[in-house]
C-alpha cells in the first residue's frame, strides 16, 4: 500500500516509529513516504536525518497514493493562517485530496483540514483536553467500526477544540461528552481525526513530565495513571482498539481500489 505521511511533529522519530508500528499491525504492508516542509526547518531534528529519511512536497507532486496522512503539529495556540508553513500546507492539503484515495489527518491537521475545507473554525479550551477518553460510536452505519463495542477508549492532548460541525458533508464518527473525537466526510475518503489513536502507552506521560520540566501549568492525564500515581506505569488500554479501527480504515481503502480498478 503506497502511503505518503506528512510528519510535522517535533518527535519526529517516535511519530515515525508509532505510525509505522500502527500500519503494519493493521495489515496494510506500508511503503511509506515521509514528508516534512520545505518553507519551514524543523528545529528538533537533525537536518542530516532529515535529508536521508524525508522529501518534500514538490518531488512528489506528480505521484498518487493509496492513503495520505498528516499529523499533528504544536501550533493550536496561532491562527491557522499564522502558521509559517500554512500556504504550503493548504496546497498538500488540496493534493491529498485529488491524488489520494484516502487521507488520515491527525489532532491539529484535522482541524486545519476541516478549516480550509470546510470553514470549521477552533477555539482554546479551559483547560488542556489531556488523557484517555471513552469514545462513543455516534455513527454505527459507519464502516471504521465494524466489529467494536459501542464504547472504546483513545488518548488525547490538545488545548483547543472545534467550534462545531455543521456542514452536510461531515459525518461524526464519534465523540465523548461535547467533544468529538472523529469524524468523515460524506463519501468515506477521509477522516479527521483530533486524538491519537497511534500514541504508545508511555506517551501522555512522557508530555506530562516535560510540561513539568519547563514549568507549564498542567493538570495530571485523566483516567491514565493507576490509582493516579504518576509512578504507576500507565496500561496501554486503547491499542488494540486502535489496530482494530486502522484495520477497517486498510480494508476500507482496499475495497475502494478494487472498485476504481
């Protein structure tokens, strides 16, 4: 499966590792081509590295793939159109769309997906929406939940959130109290997705311990440590939930290529 990921994280590696790991759990056997900017230097990434593993959007801009993805990246708090990268993004974005046949965008991407494609704005929270949530299927017609229970669990961490979807061409998947969690566009060629299902167990911990380390005012990832005692080694209580939704995203791309064929 020819798959082309976006990866605008600043752990670059762990991004890579996580999403690799996902992919192949859920069968897709990836050839993976990973993206980064051309108009903007990551600061937390070997550039030698980056030459090696990466290319930009302009060498392949002739190409089609199977699934198109694109993470998130630490820039809620600026207006989309403040991001340096944003012209760039918004012209991969309109590629993803034509020369994919399925596209995947993660936390931030989903909301600036839904923003240039449909005007959905975002807004800050209270407080960081930081832990692992019990999602409800609002959407049990769909077909990325075939086989699941009617309630399934999936980390998240963000400071802002949708300002609410009202467009007829999306379709939420699921959600959990007044936040929503996943949601498609009418005609099944992609999903926006604002947690992360591909995070590993230590993950939120690992953000948790360096928000602290800088002095930032954090609370404790919800319904995550046992007992809540950050010394407690937090159980992985969402992945095989996640390999389970990816593998109905794989098969749901393979049913598409066999009607296009």
């Amino acid at each position: 499966m020819k798959i082309a990921i976006l990866n605008l994280m600043p752990t670059k590696k762990e991004t890579e590792r996580q999403l690799q790991t996902l992919l192949e759990a859920a069968g897709a056997a990836p050839q993976i081509t990973w993206l980064t900017t051309a108009t903007y230097k990551s600061k937390n990434t070997d550039e030698e590295y980056l030459k090696a593993k990466y290319t930009t959007f302009d060498k392949i801009k002739n190409l089609r793939f199977d699934l198109f993805i694109i993470t998130g990246a630490p820039v809620e708090h600026m207006a989309f159109e403040d991001v340096a990268y944003w012209k760039e993004l918004t012209g991969i974005l309109d590629f993803s769309k034509k020369n994919s046949l399925f596209n995947i965008y993660i936390c931030w991407a989903a909301q600036a997906a839904l923003y240039h494609f449909y005007g959905v704005n975002k807004k800050p929270l209270p407080q960081k929406c930081f832990g692992i949530f019990e999602q409800r299927i609002k959407n049990k017609s769909g077909v990325f939940y075939k086989n699941f229970q009617p309630r399934f669990n999936m980390p998240h961490s963000r400071h802002t959130t949708l300002c609410g979807v009202k467009h007829g061409d999306l379709i939420v998947e699921a959600a959990f109290g007044s936040e929503i969690s996943v949601i498609s566009a009418r005609g099944q060629r992609a999903l926006f997705i604002t947690g992360h299902p591909e995070y590993d167990a230590d993950t939120l911990h690992n953000e948790y311990m360096r928000d602290l380390r800088e002095g930032k005012s954090i609370n404790m990832p919800q319904n995550y440590y046992p007992q809540n005692n950050p010394q407690n080694p937090p159980p992985n209580v969402w992945r095989a939930e996640a390999v389970l939704f990816y593998t109905n995203i794989i098969n749901h791309i393979r049913s598409i290529k066999n009607e296009t064929v």
